[in-house]
C-alpha cells in the first residue's frame, strides 16, 4: 500500500490514521503528485482545498473539503470516512491517533470548554464514539483532580531496572533476561545509587519538590534483596521524602517475589507495589514465554498482603495469543476474587521488536473488543472507575490501556507521567528525564544510554546530561 503526500506537511497524521485501517499491510510513503496504478492512500492540501483519494481492493472513492482552521484534522476527517468506507473498519476513537486524548479533552477544560462541550466537539469533528466518550470523560475527571495536587516545584522520578527473569514474546521495551544479563547488575546498582546522589544534589539546588518515585523496568524484584535495599535505602538517604505521596516498585513476575524483598520494600517505605499476571490461564502465560503460573500470581498476591501491602496494581492484556473471551472471562474473574486496589487492563500492542508480531494478526480484534468491554463493566460493577488512560500504535483495534482502582487508590505517578504534568527526572538505563516548564507547555528531554552496558560504560558522559536540568530551569524558573 502507497501513501502519496502531495503538497503537505501533515505526513504523520496521515500515516498514523491510515495505519489504524490497514492491519498488518505494509505501508510506503512517497511525496510528490505521481499516482501508481495499484492500490493507493493520495492527499492533497493545496491554498484553499484538501483532497483525499483512496484506491483498495478495487473500490475506489474520493473527497475533497475547503481548507480549514486546522488542515490536518480535516485531513484524519476525510481519510476517516473513505477508509471506514471501503474497508467497513471504524475505529471507536475515531480520527485521534495521539496516546493522551485524556490530556487534549484537559486542555479544552482548561480552556473553559464544559465536559458536555468537549463530548460535542469529540464526537463532530473527531468522530469519537459514545463508549469511549463515556470513558475519556470519566477519566478525565479523575486525572483533573490527582494532577491539582502538582505545584511549580513539583517533580516525579523514574528508577529503571532494566532486567527481566524471560522475556516476553510481546514486549519491544529494553529489558534484559536475567540469565544473560546477571554479571552486569552488581555494577549497574553501584552507579545507579552514584545518579540517584547526584540527582538528589541537583534538585536540592534547584529548589525541587519530590512528589511520587516509581522504580520499574524490566522486572525491579530480579535484584537481590541486598541489592534492592541498596537502592531504595540510596533514594530514600538522598532525597527529601517529606513531600513524597507515593513509592512504588513494580514487583511484576511474581516468580521474583519473596519474603525477604518484600520485607525489603516495606522497611524501605513503599506503598504501592506491582503484582501482573498479565492473564490467569497457565496456557497461555507458557506461549507468551511467562516462567511462572497462575497459582504463584495468587501465592504471591497473599504473600504482600501478610507483609501489610494495601495498594497492589495488578496488569492484565486483552488479545494475548492462545487467549480466548472464555479464557480472559476466567482471568477477569479470578483477579476481582483477589480484589486489588488496582487493575490495569492493556490491549496488546506488537511492535516491530516484539517476538510476537505475526502471532497477533491471529487475534480478531473484534474479540479483544468484547473482551475489554466485559472487562470494563465488571470492573465497574466491582467498584473500580478509571482514572489514568494511554494508547499505543500498533495496538489491536487502535484501543487503548485503562488503569482502574478503588476509591482514593489511584496510582499517582501514572496519571502525572501520562498528563506530563510536571518533571519526570529519569535514573538508570533506558531513562529519560520529561522536563516540563512549572507555568508552561514546553517540554524537553534527555535520554540516558538505553542498555546496561553502555550505562556502565559511558556512566560520566551520560551523568553529565543532567546539567542540563540546571539549564532548563534558568530558562524557565519556579
């Protein structure tokens, strides 16, 4: 499939609507006004019009409008209503393809726009659906009300453990299985404490605020007990934690998960802790390369209960491969008997790095549909309500990944991380410190090594980066 842009800067809107309907078909992007004879996506923006022609599996069907206010969301309109045309597809979020609609529906808030208002223009200009109307706005009221908490000197931090037990066959982020990886942890730890005191340096001068710390990956719980406690004991002796709402570590395999590290984590002050099972059918954790079953999720659930652990998010993924809606039913059912704080439901996004990428096409995605849309009214009807929303590309259905939680058990740093309401300095390999201007939009950032090795390798060369926090803040002061 050929996507021809004619005249027009608006290249990613185009090729971000259009790969929502193509599914798996490969698309190639030209620029120019030269139509081949096979199938293709054309777009045209000239002074006054827009045009839009697409040519696919013998039906062939144009449109053209006067050019607007905004030519590429008139652009996403039209190619919208000629791809659901020709291929019967119509996408629930309708034209957006961006990963924070939550934070687009804010910003209209912020602006004065009524929730009724936003649902209004969602729905007209963006062809947005009831149901994810329902959501987005539910949503939305909750993110409004944790990012209120954020003040100028506010500031998250991230604390990568990019290390793993296995990988998984879906996951494209940069972990580490264990086996492979182990020889390089000693050291990583080391000079990640030695960024974590340089950090906390550079915000005390700076005037900066702690407000949540999440130490994920990767699997954080692959450390050894000494070796977490080392990095949490670090955080917590460097930093002023006075002002801090939330810690979390992301225990996440449960085969990780022992009474030592538990212990570990308690002593050290964190409040919220990770538990994913990601599904509770043992057939389907094997294909996905997962080393645990679901008995030991629910061993390892009890075990942080009887260490105190009051906040467990629990993940979960719709359209797993060898998943079916009985199977997901059983999953949705077994996690809700364990009754979390916490539910994160994840549609499956494959990505080019993933193992996982022929594997998906298999799923229907009208089944991973259903799937969510049960699990949404379970939850509901259990006392869960969503209160932080993303989506991914490439992900089945263009859906998206809700977190859910009981009343007053929102995980904090989800929604300032995805609203991008404040700084988020960055640790370890992989990390990239997101800094937000206190009384403005801009954002800038800056990215750490992404493996572990280079992170050892080239540790003062990428530490000294950071000076460029101190830049940013001259620029835009609290």
């Amino acid at each position: 499939m050929v996507l021809i842009i004619d005249s027009h800067p608006y290249r990613y809107e185009a090729e971000a609507l259009c790969r929502m309907f193509l599914r798996g078909r490969e698309l190639k992007i030209f620029e120019g006004a030269d139509i081949p004879e096979d199938d293709f996506i054309y777009t045209f923006v000239s002074d006054s019009d827009i045009s839009v022609r697409v040519k696919i599996d013998g039906k062939d069907l144009s449109a053209k409008a006067e050019k607007t206010e905004n030519p590429a969301q008139k652009l996403e309109y039209l190619l919208y209503e000629l791809l659901s045309q020709i291929t019967g597809i119509t996408p629930k979020w309708g034209t957006l393809t961006g990963i924070r609609p939550v934070k687009l529906a804010l910003s209209m808030m912020d602006k004065g726009l009524s929730a009724e208002e936003v649902r209004e223009k969602f729905k007209k200009e963006r062809l947005v659906s009831d149901e994810k109307l329902d959501l987005l706005l539910s949503t939305a009221e909750h993110e409004r009300a944790i990012r209120a908490f954020s003040k100028p000197e506010s500031v998250s931090m991230y604390i990568s453990i990019p290390f793993c037990p296995s990988r998984c066959s879906y996951c494209s982020f940069t972990s580490h299985a264990i086996e492979k990886a182990a020889k390089l942890i000693p050291q990583y730890v080391d000079l990640l404490c030695e960024e974590l005191r340089d950090t906390a340096k550079l915000m005390d001068e700076l005037g900066l605020h702690l407000e949540t710390v999440y130490m994920g990956g990767g699997t954080p719980t692959v450390l050894t007990p000494e070796q977490m406690d080392w990095v949490l004991s670090t955080a917590r002796s460097s930093f002023d934690f006075g002002s801090v709402r939330e810690l979390t570590v992301e225990a996440g395999r449960p085969d990780t998960i022992t009474p030592e590290k538990l212990e570990v984590m308690k002593r050290n002050g964190v409040g919220r802790i990770s538990i994913n099972p990601q599904t509770m059918d043992d057939g389907v954790l094997e294909r996905i390369g997962r080393k645990h079953t679901a008995k030991d999720v629910v061993d390892a659930f009890y075990m942080a209960r009887s260490f105190g652990f009051d906040n467990i998010n629990m993940d979960l993924i719709s359209g797993l491969p060898g998943d079916d809606f009985d199977k997901f039913r059983k999953t949705i059912d077994s996690v809700l008997e364990l009754d979390p704080e916490n539910i994160t439901l994840h549609t499956l996004t494959v990505k080019r790095s993933a193992d996982l990428v022929n594997d998906a096409q298999n799923m229907l995605s009208r089944t991973v549909d259903e799937m969510n849309e049960h699990a949404f009214r379970c939850f509901d009807e259990a006392g869960y309500y969503p209160y932080y929303l993303y989506r991914q590309k490439g992900t089945v259905e263009a859906l998206e990944n809700t977190g859910f939680c009981k009343p007053g058990k929102e995980g904090i740093y989800n929604v300032f991380i995805m609203d991008e309401t404040h700084t988020i300095l960055a640790t370890g390999a992989g990390g990239v410190t997101k800094m937000k201007d206190p009384h403005g939009p801009k954002i800038e950032r800056i990215f750490n090594f992404k493996f572990p090795y280079e992170y050892i390798d080239r540790f003062d060369l990428m530490n000294e980066r950071k000076e460029q926090v101190r830049d940013f803040y001259e620029r835009y002061p609290l």
